[in-house]
C-alpha cells in the first residue's frame, strides 16, 4: 500500500468481517502513465485485477435501460458477526449460494457520513439507498417500480434521518443474452440456481421483451455473484438515468445494457 500511496493513488480501505485486516480498492485507467508500475505489482504479489467500463453520458442518455451500480458504500448490513448467513433483515433461500429475499428493513451500524453523495449501498450487499431529496424528486415525476423503505440504525432500532432504502421488488424473466458462452458461472447443486460471475466488460444484454413495460425500477431474474454473495442486479429506465445526471446527483453511475 505504501507504493500506491507513494504514487499518489486515491483508495478506499474497507475493514474485513473481523477487524484484523482491510481490503484496499482503487481504479486507475490503463491509458495513466502510473499503469506500469501498478501492472507489474499485481502480477508480482498475485493482487486482484478487475477490468471495467466506463459509458459516456451521452452513451447513457441514448440508452432505453441502463444498470444502477452504487459507487459508495458504507458499512455491512448488520448484524456484521452474523453476515451473510443469518441476517434480521433478510430470509436465506439456500444456505449454500446465499440467495435471499428482503423480508425486514435493513438495518445500518451508524447513520451514514454522505457528504456530497445522495446514493449509497451497503459492502457487499445488493440494495440501494437515496436522501430525501431523491425520494422527493422521484415522487415528482412518479417514478415507478419502487417503494421507499425505512433504513434502520441496528443499535436503536430507529429509522435514519439520512437515508432510506429504495425497495425494488419487480423482476424481469428470465432475459440474459450470453452469446459467446464464456460468461463464468456456477450452478448450485442444492437449489439450482445459476449464480453469474459479476459482468465488468462491455453491455450486459437482456432481452427487451423481459423487461417490464411502465415500470422506472427493476431487478434482473439472474442472480449475479460467487461464493457466498449474491445480489440481482438494478435496471433502471432512460428517465431516471437522466434525471440522476441532471441533477447532478454522486454515489452511482451507469450501465448501458
């Protein structure tokens, strides 16, 4: 980590479950001339490289449904020493993949430190949560596929005054388009659920006809993941996608599917 800071590269250290040891992450373009350097580090202490792509607004603006992916988060559901197998907020469908369904509200460590962010999401969680001023804007244009659910500090059991959970409970059919067939993926031998590696390169293609006709906000049908995580993925329409950038609004950006 030294180096990295040594090279003036902006990172985030995420506490592991345990406290004895932190994950470092951080993004570099491989057109920065500190590429090199950071290349060859990963290949000697065998890091964790991650390709992904970044769309253009106008990209973004020119696309019917988009993939909300958070770019901020804070803290683990609680309760931490319990995730991800037994969780108040959510049921364990298959204690071998981890697909789950939310059946209570989710519950925070602490009230979240936003700063200039109106979005944000939990580590290693799927849900997505908005300030006030998001809900109210999307009550303006009456948005649709969601419902807005109380964030709950876990210590007392009372709502956040920050934040509040986006609840989106519609989901496409079954739609992903895996043309070449080299997609990872794992299939559980307990429930039968295919569980898609996370999609980082290009458009993630999904049939139009599964997606749900009037509605702002969905989930994918797939789950996406590996080991014990799982999330389905976010969909949201071209309005929203704008009304975000308009705005001007951190904490998430876009996919073009």
């Amino acid at each position: 980590m030294s180096t990295i800071i040594a090279l003036g590269i902006d990172y985030t250290a995420l506490e592991l479950p345990g406290g004895s040891s932190k994950l470092v992450t951080f993004t570099i373009l491989e057109s920065d001339h500190r590429w090199l350097i950071v290349s060859n580090l990963i290949a000697k202490y065998g890091a964790i490289d991650m390709v992904d792509t970044f769309f253009s607004n106008e990209e973004i603006c020119n696309s019917e449904w988009l993939r909300l992916i958070s770019t901020h988060e804070q803290g683990y559901p609680q309760p931490k020493g319990h995730w991800p197998i037994k969780q108040l907020s959510y049921e364990i469908i298959c204690p071998e993949c981890c697909i789950y369904r939310q059946t209570s509200n989710m519950r925070l460590a602490k009230e979240p430190s936003l700063r200039k962010k109106s979005f944000m999401s939990l580590i290693c969680a799927g849900e997505i949560f908005c300030v006030p001023d998001v809900v109210i804007e999307l009550e303006s244009i009456q948005a649709k596929g969601y419902e807005v659910k109380e964030a709950v500090i876990h210590k007392t059991s009372k709502p956040s005054s920050v934040v509040s959970q986006l609840y989106i409970s519609g989901l496409t059919s079954p739609g992903i388009i895996n043309n070449d067939g080299a997609w990872k993926r794992t299939h559980c031998f307990y429930c039968g659920t295919t569980k898609y590696f996370p999609h980082l390169r290009g458009k993630m293609t999904i049939k139009r006809e599964s997606l749900l006709p009037g509605m702002d906000f969905i989930l994918t049908h797939e789950w996406f993941g590996h080991g014990l995580l799982a999330w389905r993925e976010i969909l949201v329409s071209n309005r929203i996608a704008r009304l975000v950038l308009n705005r001007g609004w951190q904490g998430v950006r876009f996919k073009v599917g």
